[in-house]
C-alpha cells in the first residue's frame, strides 16, 4: 500500500486537475458527492472520514462518479 503522506500531498492536486478539465464535472445526486463524517480525539480538531461501501471507515472516499460530456 502506498505511503499515506504521499497520498495525502497528491489525491487533492490530481482530484483539482480532473475536476479543472473542461466538461467534466460531478454527477448529480448522492453519487456526485463525497459525504464525510467529522471523527477525532477533540471537538477542536476534527478529522474527516469518509464511510466506504463495506461501512468501514477510512481518510479517502471510496467513489465519486464523473460526468463527460464530449460537446
């Protein structure tokens, strides 16, 4: 399994540039959405998690679907 600082430096940049590229977006509806529950040792400091299909937990969502649209 890879490095989750790697992980962590890299996910948000790639998600950004896919996201940036022209006619792709989210899907509508719940499939579109990365839903996260706030989780953490304080109130102070909450961590998201994201619940996978399994209903475990984990720093990352388990899906997100795109939309393309060739116009």
């Amino acid at each position: 399994m890879m490095d989750p600082r790697f992980l962590d430096a890299t996910v948000p940049a790639l998600l950004r540039s896919i996201l940036a590229l022209p006619n792709v977006q989210r899907a509508p509806g719940a499939s579109g959405q990365m839903h996260s529950l706030a989780e953490g040792a304080t109130p102070a400091l909450p961590v998201a998690v994201y619940v996978n299909v399994r209903g475990g937990v984990g720093p990352w969502p388990a899906s997100m679907t795109l939309q393309y649209s060739a116009v």
